[in-house]
C-alpha cells in the first residue's frame, strides 16, 4: 500500500487536435542538478480541488487554457528535502486544448513546447509522467 503523501498536486496532459502534447522544463533543476523535462504540475492550494488546481497550473506553466476531459491517474514517489524524504502523490487529468500560447507561461518554467504524445514518451524524465501520456495515448485510440 502506498504512503499517505504529505505533499499532493495536480496536473495535466494537455492535447490539442494534431495529437500534441505540452511539456515542460522547469527552472528548479533535479537533486543532481540535471534539466527536468515534466508535464505541467503543482501543488493544491487551500480550498481547491484537483480538477480546480491541475487547470491552473497548467495555465501558469503551460501557458494554455484546456478542460478537462478524464482523470488519468495518481503517480505516487518520494523525494528528499532537507535530509528527510517526503511522500509525494500528483493526480493527473487528460485535457482538450483550449487556447492561449505556450510562450505565456510563468517565470517557474524555462521552456513550454508542444510534441507530439508519442515523442513525450522519450522527453519526459520520470516514468510515472510517461505511464500518464501513454495512458493519454490509450484514451485517444479507443475513442476519446
């Protein structure tokens, strides 16, 4: 059984209509230092629910409006701060394009850019962010 997390957020696999997908690379790098290339995430604020919070993030670090279409799946890991290892768990939902432009993305994010979903799956550095574009990806061909 997976840890209670002591940190949740939210995010999102955005698509658009050519089958695209926004990442990103954040400007906070990895314990070793390394560029990050991730979905658009982050943590819930008081008072909002995932759905509420994965729509802002996504506008804030992605740039984009979009709505939501389905709830992907939680990714659940652990990372370490100050010593100590935190257990982490981010709720991600598939989302239909809306509008707005990638180039309007906060100052947390270095670059935002849209790929197609299945050259997401070798961008994206963490597994449990691949396990969610590919379930996107499944979503799509059955119909979505």
């Amino acid at each position: 059984m997976a840890p209670k997390a002591d940190e949740i957020s939210a995010g999102g696999v955005v698509v658009d209509d050519e089958g695209r997908t926004i990442v990103i690379i954040p400007t906070r790098r990895a314990a070793s230092g390394a560029k990050v290339t991730a979905l658009p995430k982050g943590h819930i604020d008081p008072g909002e629910d995932a759905e509420t919070a994965a729509l802002r993030e996504v506008r804030e670090e992605a740039g984009v409006d979009a709505e939501i279409i389905e709830k992907l799946g939680d990714v659940r890991y652990w990372y370490q701060r100050s010593g100590r290892s935190i257990p982490k768990q981010v709720s991600f939902f598939m989302m239909r394009y809306v509008g707005g432009n990638t180039d309007d993305h906060d100052d947390e994010v270095e670059i935002a850019r849209w790929v197609p979903l299945e050259e997401a799956l070798g961008l994206l550095t963490f597994q449990g962010e691949r396990d969610m574009v590919r379930a996107a990806i499944d979503r799509r061909a059955a119909g979505q």
